[in-house]
C-alpha cells in the first residue's frame, strides 16, 4: 500500500497517451507520402518539444515568460553562422547555442528572482527585442536584416537531410529528450521540490528549500533546451532571418501551446502542439492568400482559444482529452 | 543555542518589535505570549529570515543568522510554522511531508519513509493519501507541524499551533508537544490563549507592543504587575 503513491497519480495515463504519439510519429514517415503532412508532423514534433521546453520554465518552475524567442534566436544564430564563416559542422554550432542560451538563461533567472509574474514576462519581452536589434544591426557578424542563408550539406555529420522523412526522426529524437528531461521536472526529485514552491513559495522556503536556486535551475535548462529547438528549426528551414526568430510571435506561441495543451504536466504541450500546428498548417493550406492567413486570421484564432481556455479550462485542454479517452476505452 | 540581541522592526511609526533580547538553551521548552499586536509573529519571522530586522541581531547554534534567508535558516535547524497553516494545498499528506525531508535526502525512498514515521508519530497517516487542503483545519495544523518535523529542526517555532482546536485535538496535540520535548527537542511555542502554555511550559516570554515585559517560570511571570496590566479585561488562567 505504501508503495503505491505516486506523487502525481495521473501520469500514467498521461504517459500512455505520449507514448502512444510517439509511435504515430515514428510509423508516420513509413505511411505518409504527401511531403506537406510530413511536414507539418515535424513542425508539431519541434513545437511540441519547444513547448515543453517551455514548460519547464512556465508550468513547472511558474515562470511565464514571453521571450523565449531570445534561446529560439540564438539556436538558429549560433548554428548557423559557425557554418557560414568557417564551414564548422552543424552539431558545434547546435553545443555553442544550447550553451550561449543556458548563459543567458542563467540572467534571465536571477532577474525572475527580482521580478515577478507580468514583470518577469516583460523583462523577457524586452530580452528577446535586444536580441533582435543585435543580430538584425550587428552587420559585420550577424549580416544584418537580410539574415543568413545556411550552406546545405546533407548528412547526419551536418545535421542536413534531403527530403522529409528524416527530419520527422530528427525532431522526434529531439522530442524525446526533452520529454525525458520534463518528466524528472514533473516527477523527479526536483519536480516535487518544485511542486512545493509552486503550491506555496515562503511554506517552501519554510523548510529549507532553496526556491531561488530551483526557479534558475529550470529557466537554464528551458533556455538550453529551447535553444536546440532553434538549432534543428534553422538547419530544417535552411535560413534564418532575425525578424523572424527573435519575433515575439514566436514566443507567444511556445507559451501559448503549452497553455493550451495544459502547463504544468508533461503530456499538455504535445496535445497543444498537435492542435495548434495542426490548425495552423490547415488554414495555411485551405487559405489562398497566405499572406492574409499569416498575419490577419492566425493571431484571432489564436487570441480566441486562449481566451476561452483561460476562462473556462484554465487546465489546458489535456485533462478533458484524456477523460475523453478514457470514456471512449471504457465504451469500447 | 539561540541568542536574540536588542532585535527591532519597524513598520512605518510603528515599531513592531522594540529591541528585544532573550536566549534559548537546548532542550527548553518556552513560550511567548502577548496580547494580539504584541509583536509575536513578527519576531518569529525575524527569527527565521522572513523579515529583516532593523537592528540587533540573532545567533543561533554559534552562528550569526541575522539576514540570512529561510531556507539557510531552516536547514541550520531553526525551524518555524506558520499561524494562518500554509500546507501545499494540492499535495497529498504524504507529499507535504515528503517533499520537506527531500531537502535533507537525495533519495525519494529514504523520503517517503521519513514521512511515513511522521505520519504515524502526528497521527496523520490515515489521512496521507488526501490532499491536504481536504483537511479540516484542526489537523492542517498537525500537518503543518508533522512538515516542520521532516526539516530536521534542532529548534522549533510553533505560530499558534494550539489556537482554535477542539479539546480532543488540543489534547492530542499537547501529547505530541511532550513527547517531541521528552526526545530533545526544543520548542518555542507562540500562543495568544496562555492556559495550556502556562500548563505546558517552564519558562514564559511575555510580549507587549513589541517589548519584552517579563520572561520567567508561569507562576512568577502570571503575578508579574506589567503582565497583569498587559492583558487587563483579558482572561487570565495561571
């Protein structure tokens, strides 16, 4: 009896349900032949993964932050200008990211510890706009605005594939990790110390836990992570453009799928990801104007989910999925 | 084994505590007591980092604390609850406890049987697999106190834990406050209702605006005229 209480009871069920979307991602490149669903999986694959990422700093350790763009940023960078100017392999510049972002990260966690809730996410805002105006300026190192085209030369040595079905792996592997490394922030030793200040930051404190430590622990971890993300996007795309990666659309949406999806627990950043790229990469499909799509409808769907899943669901979508689940099994 | 010096907070004209002094040895059992506004839980959290202290300063096992933050505090050993009970509220019982002897232990196992013991030691484990704010108030408290434990305290400060319980609780708690003082421990208890402390306690520390009015055996310190003006129109059991 004793043995049988997990700190988070739900998880196997949760894990089930990740398990089970892993398998599909992996058999997906086995079945599907049309190169823009292919697509389209490995795009909820990384998100899915940044998300998560994400997670651990957002659900986890409770700091919501809305720069996240800033690891994004310095991922696509740092992978690809190694490339550009002394023909290194792709996997130093992906080394060289993850650890320029953890250093970042290192900052941006002792600012949480000044800074709380809005303010924490505006400081994160104002980071990731720095970046942009760096990187877009600093002509001579960075090329500027018009962003840097990435050499192509296929090959797992290069971290470069031709055609689709390889980066579905690549993504999926990248997911993988970070799954992993999630789970110990849900259930490991640290998660439950962090669940604790979480509940409740001066009760914590109170015995000896130290909330500020653990709060920069996982923002750097999320930095390092995310900044992978950054690496495999870039190298996947082929080119990098600062407007983009340092975009604060692209921090909205890691924090708005894990919101979704459901912060705080492992399993809500995967069913976020599946419903927010999946939708995205439909509307850009159904829509004949994409540049209409881009900018106008995206951001009100968007802006309306977020709305009612606040409102009325402020668990994220992934506990009603999985009771969904679950009574579908029991019907069956 | 804490040495408090001439410690003072002020909040705004208000001084809060007024350079109070006073030491606790091992193995005491001592309680504050003081009419609401006193200054009790301020000084607690002085004590234990929660607020720094305007002046003066706090020793404890030989070390200077004063400025220090809780949780360097809490894992020297200095210990405190907290009077309005602040247990992790969408933690089960177990957790509550676990999650504070994770601190002391790298292992979850060597944990949860920590917790287990206190469990069974507070009275709780029938409730272990309840979250805890499903938990009436009465043994939130014990909760708070069972959590405090798996911090491995040399000093504890108990906020009120006696305040508000049914006669059965009380009894039940008081029996755990004897017991853990029997095994070593030593207590500072803060209570504003002084009968069951005047009971439990050899020394008393009486509060007053922030001051130290009196500080000896009950009997002494219940004929004290400063105490008896203190808590004039209050009811007073020696």
């Amino acid at each position: 009896m004793k043995g049988e209480r997990p700190f988070h009871p739900r998880l196997s069920a949760d894990q089930a349900v990740a398990l089970g979307l892993f398998l599909l991602a992996a058999l997906s490149p086995l079945v599907v032949r049309d190169n823009y669903l292919l697509d389209t999986i490995s795009l909820i694959l990384l998100w899915a993964a940044m998300a998560t990422a994400w997670n651990i700093a957002g659900g986890f350790a409770g700091q919501v932050s809305l720069g996240h763009a800033a690891f994004f940023g310095l991922g696509t960078y740092l992978v690809a200008l190694p490339q550009v100017y002394w023909g290194w392999s792709a996997w130093f510049g992906l080394g060289l990211g993850a650890a320029a972002s953890a250093g970042v990260g290192l900052i941006v966690g002792y600012l949480s510890n000044r800074l709380r809730g809005p303010y924490f996410a505006l400081a994160t805002i104002a980071l990731s706009q720095v970046l942009l105006v760096v990187f877009s300026r600093w002509r001579e190192v960075t090329k500027g605005g018009e962003g840097v085209p990435i050499p192509f030369r296929p090959g797992l040595e290069n971290l470069a594939f031709v055609g689709k079905g390889p980066w579905v792996y690549a993504m999926l592997a990248y997911l993988l990790v970070v799954f992993a490394v999630a789970l110990y922030f849900e259930r490991g030793r640290l998660g439950q110390l962090l669940a604790a200040v979480r509940e409740d930051e001066d009760a914590a404190a109170a015995v000896g836990i130290d909330t500020r430590r653990l709060k920069v622990v996982a923002i750097v971890v999320s930095a390092l992570l995310t900044a992978v993300g950054g690496a495999l996007w870039a190298q996947s795309i082929g080119f990098v453009d600062p407007f983009y990666v340092f975009s604060i659309d692209i921090s909205v949406k890691m924090a708005l799928i894990a919101i979704i999806g459901g912060m705080g627990r492992s399993v809500g950043p995967l069913i976020g990801s599946i419903l927010i790229i999946s939708t995205e990469s439909y509307l850009r499909a159904t829509l004949s104007g994409p540049q209409a799509g881009q900018t106008g409808l995206y951001l009100i769907i968007y802006g309306l989910v977020l709305i009612l899943v606040v409102r009325f669901l402020p668990q994220g979508l992934a506990p009603l999925i999985l009771s969904l689940l679950r009574r579908g099994k029991v019907g069956a | 084994m804490l040495e408090v010096r001439e410690l003072t907070r002020r909040f705004g004209g208000l001084t809060a505590v007024d350079r109070v002094s006073f030491s606790i040895g091992p193995g005491e059992m001592v309680g504050i007591i003081g009419p609401n506004g006193a200054g009790k839980t301020t000084l607690f959290n002085l004590l234990t980092g929660f607020l720094r202290p305007d002046g003066g300063s706090v020793r404890f096992l030989g070390r200077d604390i004063t400025g220090w933050p809780p949780h360097r505090i809490a894992r020297l050993g200095l210990v405190r609850t907290f009077q309005l009970v602040r247990p992790f509220p969408n933690l089960t019982v177990l957790d509550n406890v676990k999650v504070a002897a994770l601190v002391h232990t790298p292992s979850s196992g060597e944990a949860e049987r920590v917790a287990w013991k206190l469990l069974e030691e507070t009275g709780l484990a029938p409730f272990a697999g309840a979250e805890a704010r499903s938990l009436p108030v009465g043994l939130r408290k014990r909760l708070e106190v069972a959590r405090a434990l798996a911090a491995r305290p040399r000093l504890l400060l108990l906020d009120e834990v006696l305040a508000g319980l049914n006669p059965e609780e009380l009894a039940e708690t008081l029996g755990l406050l004897r017991r853990l003082h029997e095994g070593g421990l030593t207590l500072v208890l803060i209570e504003h209702i002084m009968a069951a402390v005047m009971r439990l306690c050899r020394r008393v520390i009486v509060l007053h605006q922030g001051r130290k009015i009196a500080d000896g055996p009950p009997e002494q310190v219940g004929r004290d005229p400063a105490v008896v003006e203190a808590y004039l129109g209050e009811e007073f059991v020696a």
